[in-house]
C-alpha cells in the first residue's frame, strides 16, 4: 500500500476542510452504486483500533497504513481513502486527524466541518470521471453509541458528484461520519455500508 503521503499529502497538497451543505442525509442518492447486503452474524471476525474492537464479516479486509486503516467491503481496484472505485469504510487515528497537510498550512478535524481534507479536485467515490463536490451543511448530528460508555459525534454531510468543465450532478452520496472525541477515532463512511452502524454500537473496548 502506498504511504499516507500518496493521499493526505499528495492529493492534499493545497487541501482544505469543505465547507458543510443542505440535503437529506440516509441512503446514497440516484447515481450512486447500491448498497450491498447486509452482513450476516455469522462469518465474523474482531477488527481491533486503538482499544475499539469491531467484530465485524469476515469478508472484509483490513487494510492498515499508520494510523489509517481501510476496511474493504466490496469491490475495491486500491484500497485507500477518498480514492475512487473502492467500496470501504475508512477509520483514522489522531495522528491522522491532527495537523492536516492543507495548502501551506494545517487543519485539525473537530467535527465543525466534514473531513474532506482537499480543495483541489478529487474524484467522486464512484468513478474518476466526475469530481466529489461537497454540498454544505450536516442534514444529520446527533450522538451514537459506540459499545458501552462510549458515545460518538455523528454527523451526516451531503455529497454530489459532478462532471468536470460543466459542474452537471450526475449522483448524490452522504458522507457518514463517527467522532469519538475522548479517544480521538474518527470513522467516515461514503458507501453507505449496510450493517456498519449496528457494527459500531456493538464495539467492545480494551
């Protein structure tokens, strides 16, 4: 796997917090890929972050660069964050959330803003022929349970992508996100992973 530099330094080079945006949040919107099935109890095994423990298919893979892992659930032609073509669910660390790499400057997540850490073009999930836009405001916040006596920050953020030149919305996807603040965990999720919500508020702690 390619360094965390290949895309929180690379792709972020001139990179920035997208600024929040109104929509619905829920399930990916027309254009965007379905949603796979949901995971069965059965087949699982124990992803382990940082104290968190998910149990989670056994059909995923874990994929770890640092203090950023991407959980593979599909699909999947490089298994990295916010690159195209790769159905996960992605899971950083504080060292990964704290002093972002942006355009000469840093940024540090807080949960004000969806992490979107760019402000140059980056492609949609779906395909590399359109470009992620990020809409604005949360549809969504609230707190969720992350195993017992652990609440998380959620937030939902709205997403289109476009087409590059014309700007023309060919999908929508809402941007999933889990905050702990205690322990500095941040899970983001664009693929609407069926079960993943369920798997969080079943994690256990170490």
């Amino acid at each position: 796997m390619r360094k965390r530099s290949s895309i929180l330094a690379g792709l972020a080079a001139a990179a920035v917090l997208a600024a929040p945006a109104a929509a619905s949040a829920g399930s990916a919107a027309p254009g965007a890929p379905a949603a796979a099935a949901a995971p069965s109890a059965s087949g699982t095994k124990t992803f382990s972050f940082r104290g968190m423990n998910l149990k989670i298919p056994s059909g995923w893979k874990v994929h770890r660069e640092g203090d950023i892992v991407t959980v593979v659930t599909g699909k999947c032609r490089f298994p990295e964050p916010f690159l195209s073509g790769c159905r996960s669910f992605w899971v950083f660390g504080p060292k990964a959330i704290t002093r972002v790499p942006v355009g000469g400057g840093y940024i540090t997540y807080t949960g004000k803003n969806q992490f979107h850490p760019f402000s140059g073009v980056v492609p949609c999930p779906f395909t590399d022929k359109t470009a992620w836009h990020a809409d604005g405001k949360r549809a969504t916040t609230g707190l969720r349970q992350v195993g017992r006596g652990h609440k998380a920050k959620y937030a939902a953020w709205p997403n289109t992508c476009v087409t590059h030149g014309s700007g023309r919305k060919t999908a929508s996807f809402t941007q999933r996100e889990w905050f702990l603040p205690t322990s500095k965990i941040l899970v983001v999720d664009v693929w609407n992973t069926p079960g993943l919500a369920n798997v969080l508020k079943n994690a256990t702690w170490s």
